[in-house]
C-alpha cells in the first residue's frame, strides 16, 4: 500500500486515487517546477516479488526496482525561495531491523524527471532550515549528517568534520586514548568501570574516530573498533 504526505498549505486539485480498490495506485495534481501550472502525478507500484514503483509526472516517467511493498511518497520543499517542490520517496525493508530505509529524492524540471539524491541503509530523514538530514541508527547513538541543494538543484552533503555523539558510556576494559590522530602510543589509559564521556565522532582517511571526555580536562581520540570493544558494544 501507497502511503502519501502533502505540506499543509498545497491544495490537492484532484482524488488521491482514481480507483479506490486499488491501494497500489495514486494519482493528483501539483505545480512541482514553480510555473503556476499544475504538473499531473501518477505513482504505482506492482510485481508479485520484485517490487517496480513508477512515478510519471505529466508525459515523462521514472521506474526503479525496489525490495519492498511498504512505500511512502511525499511532496516535500527543500527550499521554499526557488518555488520547486521535490518528491521523496521512501522504501523500508520488509526485515525488521534498524538501517533498513531507503530514500530516493527526485525533481521536475524542464519537463524532466531526475534524481537529486539516493541515501539506503538509514532509519529517517528530516527537513528543516532548508536542509536535509538523514538519520542513522549506529546501535549505541543516532547519526545525522546535513545535505543542501546546490546551484544544479543536487542535493550534496554539509561537510562537518566532527558529528555530535553526546553519550556518556561506562567503560568494561580501559581505554588506551591518544591525545591526537597521528599518534601510535596512548597518552593516557582510562581504567574500566569508569564512565567516559563521547562528544564527536569523524571519519579520516576511511577510519573511524571518535572524541571522548573523561573528567573535566582529559580530552583526546579513539578509534571506534577500540571504543566498542572497551566498552562492550560491538554487538549492538
């Protein structure tokens, strides 16, 4: 079944399904580029174990292959000053377990359906300030990274070097903790059975780091295999 979002202040010009016994269909009007003129929207889905969606905005149409027959679509605004809208669709797994969402986010321009971003393995996505933020359950926190549209109407991630963990973890081994990246020997061991604050977390070079806090002044970096270990996590 197709579920559908509308902002608040979009007027549907036509029924949300022309033929109400079939849940796998809708079909109503919007302006989606910014003319003045409402763009004509079809969205399905169909196939027995193979999931296909097609979405088709006026004579042009988009078809992707998907795993899932749980689908949300939704008229969203990344940024109200241009007067486009953008189409979000989102797909969850049919397993139940975290990072099981996918998020596909198209445009209509020029009388052209293309994709402005595809994000999988994440568990929400969020819209404010106009920005996107996508959501990833990492087990023991949640990561939200920032994406915003650029002058080609892409959707391109904020480039933060730290994210905000803000978690306070009791550590079940000690911690060997370095006081920089670079640095191969630990400047200080934290005993285990001690809580540890985590403030950030960054990825350099493909590795994982995080920044911990232990007391009021002892501030320095781990890698995350070291962190989850020391403090029994790797399961999670």
């Amino acid at each position: 079944m197709i579920n559908m979002q509308v902002p608040r202040d979009v007027a549907l010009e036509a029924s949300l399904n022309r033929f109400p016994s079939k849940q796998n269909y809708i079909f109503f009007r919007i302006d989606l580029d910014g003319d003045n003129k409402p763009d004509v929207i079809d969205f399905k889905i169909f196939g027995k174990e193979r999931e296909l969606f097609e979405l088709r905005v006026n004579n042009t149409s988009l078809k992707k292959f998907i795993d899932s027959k749980d689908i949300t679509l939704r008229i969203i605004d990344l940024n109200p000053d241009d007067k486009i809208k953008e189409i979000m669709i989102q797909t969850n797994s049919p397993l139940d377990h975290r990072n099981s969402y996918k998020f596909y986010f198209i445009k209509y321009l020029n009388h052209k359906l293309s994709y402005i971003g595809l994000y999988r393995e994440c568990d929400g996505a969020n819209f404010t300030e106009n920005h996107l933020q996508i959501v990833t359950d990492m087990g023991w926190w949640v990561k939200k990274e920032r994406y915003f549209l650029n002058q080609s109407h892409i959707l391109n991630k904020v480039k933060d070097e730290y994210l905000s963990v803000d978690v306070n973890l009791r550590l079940v081994k000690q911690l060997p903790v370095l006081k920089k990246r670079k640095m191969h020997a630990p400047i200080f061991y934290i005993p285990a059975g001690n809580k540890i604050s985590v403030l950030f977390y960054t990825i350099v070079n493909e590795k994982e780091w995080y920044v911990i806090q232990y007391h009021d002044t002892m501030i320095g970096y781990t890698t995350a295999q070291i962190l989850e270990e020391c403090a029994g996590l790797e399961n999670l």
